[in-house]
C-alpha cells in the first residue's frame, strides 16, 4: 500500500522512530524525493526536534528544492539558533527563493525574532502585496523587541486600510498586553475578538494566572467551559490547575477535578496529572497527592516535576523526614530539587541541616546554586547567628559568579543582622540599585534588634523620600528601635504618624514608656486602646514595674494579666519576684498558693527569690 493512503502512519507520528518508519516507506516507494512528502517530513522535524544531521540528510534528497521545501527547512533552522538560520538564509537568499511570499513571510520572521526590528520592517514595507501573515509576523516581532507603540499602530493601521484580523492577529495583541501585566487592555482585545481560539482563551488564562490573578483565570476558564464553541487542551488545564495551586483553595481544587474528570483524556496526560500533582500538594492535600504520584507509575520519572512537588509538598506542611524520602530516592536532581529541600529544612527552623546539604550539594559537579539556593542558604546562617559561616556561604557566591536580584540582598541584609554585623547590612543596603519594602523592613529590624533607634528613624524618613510606603511592619521595626535605644521623644512622633496603630505598634508604645519609668502614662495608653490589650502588653508594663520597683502598680498590672492567662507560671513567678524584691515574703506566699490552687506549675526556667519561712 502507499503511504499515501496510509492516514494511521501521517496521522500518528508521535515521535523520531515513527517519523523514520515513514520515511523508510516513501524510500520503500521511490517517493522520497518527492519536494511535497520531502516538506512533510521536514515540517516533522521541527514538531519533534529531530538531530540536525537527520534532518538535513532529508533535505538533501531532493534535487530540485522548491518554495515549500525551503520554507520548512527555514522554520526547523529558526529553533535550532540564530548562526544556522542566517547561514542556510544566506544560501535560500542567493539562489532567489525569497521572491516566494511563503519563503518572505519566514524571512520577516527571522528578522522580526533576531533582529534589528528595523531590517524587518524594511522588509515588510518593500512588500508589494503584504498578506495578513506579514502583518501578524510583524506585530508579533515589535512586541518582541518591546514596542507596543508600533505593535498597537500596526494593528490600527490594520483597520483602517480594511485588512482582515485574523485569530492570530487579535491572539498576538492580547499575548503581548497580557505578558506586559497589562491585563485590563489584553481583556478588552480578548473580548472584541470577532472569533475566539484555544490558544486565544489560553493567551488570556495565563496573563491572569502569572499577572497575579488566579482567581480571574478561574473565572474565565467557567466562561470558556460555558461557551461551548472551544475545547480546552493540555494548556489550558495546566494554566489552570496552576492558577488553583497558586489559591491554595481545597473546594475551587475538588471542583477542577470534577471538570477534569468529564474529559477522560486529560486524565491519563502526564502534564496535566502533574500539575494536578502540584495542586494538591500545595493545596496540603499529600495524601490525593501522593495517589497522582503512584498513578504516574514509570512516567514519574521522565522528569523531576512530580518528585519536586512531593518534597515542596512535604516540607511545606514540615514533615521533612518524607520531603528527605523523595528527595534521596530521585532518579535525577536538578537545582529545584535541591532548592525545595534546602529551603524546607531553613523554613522548618532545621537550619544545621540546611547548611549541611548545601555543602553536599556545592561538592556535586552535577549541581551549582542559584539565587533562590542563596537565599534560603543566608537565612539559614541569620538563624543559626554564626558570622563566620555567613562570610563563607557569600565566598561560595562570589565563586560562582551568582547574580543577585533584590530578594537575594534582601536575605544578605537578613544574615548580617542577625549575625550582629550592622556595618556589613548597612553597605549592602546601599550598594543595591532598587530596594523594596523589604529591604528596607530588614534593615530597620536589624537596626531594632540592636538598639540602633536615631539610624532606624533616618532610614524611615529615607523610605519616604524614595516613595515607598511604610507597612505595619515598618513602623514596629522603628517603633522597637526607638523603645531599645530609650528614644522616647522620637518613638512618640513616630506613633503618632501611624494612621491606624493596631495592637503590635501600641505593644511596642507601651513597652518604650515602661523602658524609661513612665509607667502611669502606659497604663493611660492602655485604657485608651480602641482594640482589646493582648497579654503581651500587660506582660511588658508588668516588668517593667519589677524593673522600677512599681509593687502598687505591678499589682494592679497582674491583675489584669491573671485574667488574661489565668495559667502562666510565668506572670505568677513575675510578681513573686516584685514582692520579693520589696521584702514582702507574706505576699510572696500568697501567690504560690493562689499558683497551688489554680493548678498552675512553676516553669523550670523561671526561679524566684527564696526566703526561709
């Protein structure tokens, strides 16, 4: 039979040894340097990224190349890189073949994707008879080179010269405002199109799902459901799954697998199970997780996807003995592998840990950090407080010539702080180029943490002078500084810029006015709170009447606090101590049996005054 007729074969070329069973037909036929089977097998190649030596062997068998032929062997070059295609360009250029509008129509694509933009529209504007291709390949190349000015001029002038959108046309411009986080403009292109794609709807769901907007992706994924005029494919399913992952929603979750199980081929696609894998592990579901896992059986280890989101999975929810399980019985890591498991161990307070498998993965050849690896890795050594360490992990950075973004300095500023090396996060802090919120939040904790009140109000000020606005945070970092440094005047003005103080920046009030003695005003701050004191509060004021030798007001202080935490030894022991320093031993004893009576146990770290009764 000739492959002509045989549609399985055409239809079914799945992979490289599918392709060369054909091929090995049409050789069987003598129809193997036929130029429309020659461009077939051409146009294969570049679906599934066969070798460059094959590929070009099949190019060569026939003698007589035409425009087809030449078109298919420019688009398999366009992905291998930019040396080959002008090198075989070159040779499609001399032979004239570029007077063929398909043939011009890759050319302007090959300008529009390497550049200069401008060379391509030379090309584009010599065109006598432009087709809607050129106008799509055109506009598709300025938003490449980041001109969306003459992508959205293109498209106008489209209009008004009465050349017909296509689907890709209007898809291209709702791509290009999507990816650009323009998603108000990319939704109104998205809505005026006359006629809608998968890979339209697909544009769409994944400018909302990585602009930061699951929740529109979702919704419009309803949509797309409702219409009925489109089918979703694996894109659309994996954007989606990841818009759900990313909601951590357990009931949005079980209603995606409910769609998804009406459409039982997707059920059995690895990239759609492993974004579901994904899901659910973010979701903390690990047990559903788990099942995807098993069911992906050998194709679990076609990559380090699955076994990935098992370990982020595990660590996430801190069972990190099983994050451990998956990551030592990996076929093959890679540096999310590595990263997942580091940073599972830091943010589960195992940092030793952490920093021990840094070590054993900077001693692999087959593995280099990265910036996420440092960040978790800095961390890791602020917690831990060991300077030394710190000075060696930032060695290992400059080592491997690793680029830091801002959450990398960020976490540098961290390690300095809290190893107690203000001058090193200071220098770090200036030597960043563009500095976030978080930047400057670290610093003035650090800044706190050491009592550096007067730098942790410059900085403040310096905040606000570079247009960025002060959270809650902030202001408990300035506010802690200034009760550590006794900048009473200071941290007093600074509470009073707060618009809306919550119960942390009153805490950190009170306790200041406690530091220095003025404990009747602190009680006033308390009375004039308009949320309920936490126990914290009356925890500070309580010691800071110990400190002051306050016994009339520590009284009236535990009071308050007995009712809030009626079985904290801590707070029983605290006014013991107060009554002990005064020499009232009878009081001291009343207390111990009210702590009798309670139930309440005495804290072994705590210990108060003796006395011989």
């Amino acid at each position: 039979m000739s492959p002509l007729n045989n549609k399985n074969i055409v239809n079914k070329i799945t992979n490289l040894h599918c392709l060369r069973q054909l091929h090995a037909q049409l050789l069987h036929h003598s129809l193997h340097h036929q130029n429309h089977w020659v461009s077939f097998l051409l146009t294969q190649c570049t679906r599934l990224l066969a070798p460059s030596t094959y590929t070009s062997h099949i190019f060569h068998l026939t003698t007589h190349p035409d425009a087809r032929v030449f078109t298919s062997m420019l688009k398999y070059y366009c992905q291998i890189g930019k040396n080959e295609t002008m090198f075989f360009l070159s040779h499609v250029l001399k032979l004239g073949h570029d007077r063929d509008h398909y043939v011009r129509n890759v050319i302007l694509g090959i300008r529009a994707k390497y550049g200069p933009i401008e060379l391509a529209r030379k090309l584009f504007d010599e065109m006598p008879d432009r087709t809607v291709a050129d106008w799509n390949v055109m506009i598709s190349g300025y938003w490449k080179w980041g001109d969306e000015e003459e992508a959205s001029r293109l498209f106008n002038v489209m209009g008004e010269e009465e050349i017909r959108r296509n689907v890709i046309t209007w898809t291209t411009m709702v791509t290009g405002y999507a990816k650009k986080r323009n998603l108000k403009t990319a939704r109104m292109y998205f809505d005026k199109m006359p006629e809608k794609s998968v890979v339209s709807w697909n544009a769409m769901l994944s400018g909302y799902a990585q602009g930061g907007e699951p929740q529109e992706a979702v919704k419009l994924f309803d949509n797309m459901l409702s219409s009925q005029n489109v089918e979703p494919n694996e894109t659309t399913w994996v954007t989606v799954i990841s818009s759900c992952s990313s909601l951590g929603d357990p009931c949005l979750l079980e209603s995606i697998f409910r769609k998804l199980d009406h459409r039982m081929g997707f059920r059995s696609n690895y990239f759609v199970m492993t974004a579901l894998l994904d899901m659910y592990a973010k979701c903390g579901n690990l047990e559903a997780a788990h099942k995807i896992f098993d069911q992906l059986g050998v194709y679990k280890f076609k990559s380090s996807v699955p076994w990935n989101a098992m370990i982020s999975g595990y660590s996430r929810v801190g069972n990190l003995s099983l994050a451990r399980h998956f990551f030592d019985k990996m076929p093959q890591r890679d540096i999310v592998s590595w990263n997942s498991m580091i940073a599972g161990y830091t943010q589960n307070g195992e940092s030793l840990m952490a920093i021990e498998l840094f070590e054993e993965m900077i001693s692999n050849e087959d593995s280099k950090p990265d910036e996420v690896t440092m960040v978790s890795v800095f961390s890791a050594c602020g917690h831990l407080g060991e300077l030394g360490l710190g000075k060696w992990t930032v060695s290992i950075l400059k080592e491997n010539h690793i680029q830091l973004g801002i959450s990398g300095y960020n976490a540098l500023i961290f390690m300095y702080s809290r190893c107690g090396s203000m001058e090193d996060a200071a220098l770090i802090f200036q030597e960043m180029a563009t500095k976030d919120l978080v930047s400057y939040n670290t610093l003035i904790s650090g800044f706190a943490e050491h009592g550096h009140g007067m730098e942790s109000i410059k900085l403040l000020s310096k905040m606000k002078n570079d247009g960025i606005e002060p959270d809650r945070i902030t202001y408990i970092g300035v506010l802690t500084a200034c009760s550590h440094a006794g900048l009473l005047e200071e941290g007093q003005k600074v509470f009073e810029s707060i618009k809306f103080p919550d119960v942390h920046h009153y805490a950190c009030m009170i306790d200041m006015l406690g530091r220095v003695g003025k404990l009747e005003e602190a009680i006033k701050l308390i009375q004039s709170m308009p949320m309920e004191p936490h126990a914290g509060i009356y925890g500070s004021l309580l010691n800071a009447t110990s400190i002051h030798k306050r016994v009339d007001l520590g009284e009236l202080v535990a009071a308050k606090l007995f009712k809030v935490e009626p079985h904290n030894s801590g707070n029983y022991m605290l006014l013991a101590n107060i009554y002990a320093l005064a020499g009232r031993w009878k009081d001291v004893d009343k207390v111990r049996d009210t702590m009798r009576k309670q139930g309440v146990k005495k804290t072994t770290a705590w210990s108060w005054l003796e006395h011989n009764s």
